[in-house]
C-alpha cells in the first residue's frame, strides 16, 4: 500500500475538492510513491505526534488539523511548525490532514458523528453546499428521542464527551429536543441554527460577546478539542473498512492542547 492508496481512499470518502480556500488538506509533507510501513491516527500534528510516529515506526500520520496555513521561506528550526516538517521529513514521515472536508461531510463527518454519539436523529445538513458529489456543508440538525430539561441535558454532553469545562449563554429555562451542532470554530452558524429551529446549538471556541447572539436558544461551548475528538475515530473507521488487513494505530500523544485550571477552593 502507498500514501497514495491512503490519500485516494480519504478523498473518496471526505473529497478534498470540497475544502475553503483558506484551508490545507491533503499530503502536506511527504512521497505519495512511499510505501507505507503503519499509521498513527491524531487529532493534532504537533512535535510529539511525530516524535510518537519515529518510536513506533510509523510513517504516516493522519489528523484533522493541518499545519502550514502560509507560505514558508524558511526552514530553520525556528518554531514548532518549522521543526514538525524538519523532522518528518529527516525520518521519511507523510504527515495528511483532512480538515474542512471532513467537517463537511455530511453522515459520516465529524458533526454528523458527534451527532450520532449524543444520540440526535433525522439529522441533515445545518449550512448545505452544493457539490458536483452531493450535498455537503457544515454542522448537522436533528432531534433527540425525548426532550430533556437543559441543565440535564449540559450534564449528559459533558459525561459523554468528558468535557472539563462547558461554557454557555444562560438559556436553561426550556427543554431540549432540537439540536444542531457545528464541531470546531463554527459560532458564525449560530442565527441559522435558531432560524431552523433549534433549541441548543453546541460547537467551540465561542467568545464573549458572541455568547449574545442569540436571546432564546442556548449555546453551549464545549471546547475544541472535545467537539473534535471523534475525528480519530471517524479515521479508523473509514480506513479499517477499506484495508482490513492493515493495523492503524491511534495516537497517545494526541492530547488537548488548552490546559484547564478548575477552581475547587469554594470562591
């Protein structure tokens, strides 16, 4: 099997094409002629992520976020991106990523599977977008089986999906049955998640004053890397199926890359 084979059988399934223009999936460093030896399944490509590949012998590693959103002109060992494409290329590691496409396919995706996992159904896609393939686009918006009283409902996404912390704008007086959720940075859907009805939108990295952007369905902010997790497993699913003779691995050094301080002192 070549990266190639690993490449073809991504796009097959998340199309590349459908990726925004300011985004950088596909092969970012690498052969797409190398054979491939093993590959380590991530949510991040950080040092040690590659670090994690070199000790394990894998020369492919697959995550969701990419790396090199810019232009390089150099290639010093200055930061932590310079050093992660050094030291791939040095021991032969084919670093892929599928990030926006991901996030819009729809089913199989990342919100549609973050969506499966809390249990919403009739899900469709919440900002569709037109493609020569089907109907792709961002988030999903489905129904639970039976409503559930807000503050219930924050416990039950927080115990599923271990979240430290989940912030949110204070809408906890109905309950919920509609649900719409957008992984990642997706704040920007939150008015056309209200316009079609829902009464929670969750995603992540919502600020401030974007917490007012709705006065009667509640935003929940669940953090990025636990909106985003699942993506692992979305990989591991897709790839099994299509080589189910090969052994990929899952990543250990994939971790949250925000920290948290949680306050127990009573203040």
């Amino acid at each position: 099997m070549t990266v190639q084979n690993i490449i073809d059988s991504l796009d097959s399934s998340f199309h590349f094409s459908s990726q925004d223009s300011w985004d950088n999936s596909g092969l970012l460093v690498g052969n797409p002629d190398a054979t491939v030896t093993s590959v380590l399944l991530a949510v991040d490509i950080t040092e040690s992520v590659v670090d994690e590949a070199i000790q394990l012998g894998c020369n492919v590693v697959i995550a969701h976020h990419p790396i090199m959103f810019r232009g390089i002109k150099r290639l010093t060992y200055a930061n932590a991106e310079q050093r992660i494409i050094a030291k791939s290329i040095k021991n032969d590691i084919n670093l892929i990523a599928v990030h926006t496409p991901l996030d819009k396919t729809p089913k199989k995706g990342s919100s549609a599977a973050l969506g499966e996992y809390l249990g919403v159904k009739k899900m469709k896609v919440l900002i569709p977008e037109r493609h020569p393939f089907g109907e792709w686009g961002y988030g999903i918006i489905g129904e639970l089986d039976y409503q559930m009283g807000c503050k219930n409902f924050m416990s039950y996404v927080a115990e599923k999906l271990d979240c430290k912390t989940i912030s949110h704008n204070g809408i906890c007086d109905g309950d919920i049955k509609r649900v719409a959720i957008c992984t990642g940075s997706s704040v920007e859907f939150a008015s056309q998640a209200e316009e079609q009805g829902a009464d929670v939108y969750i995603t992540a990295d919502v600020k401030y004053h974007q917490m007012a952007l709705s006065e009667k369905m509640l935003i929940m902010d669940i953090g990025h890397f636990e909106s985003e997790k699942i993506t692992i497993n979305i990989f591991l699913r897709e790839l099994q199926e299509k080589f189910p003779n090969f052994a990929f691995r899952i990543s250990r050094a994939s971790e949250n890359i925000i920290k948290y301080y949680i306050n127990t002192d009573g203040k």
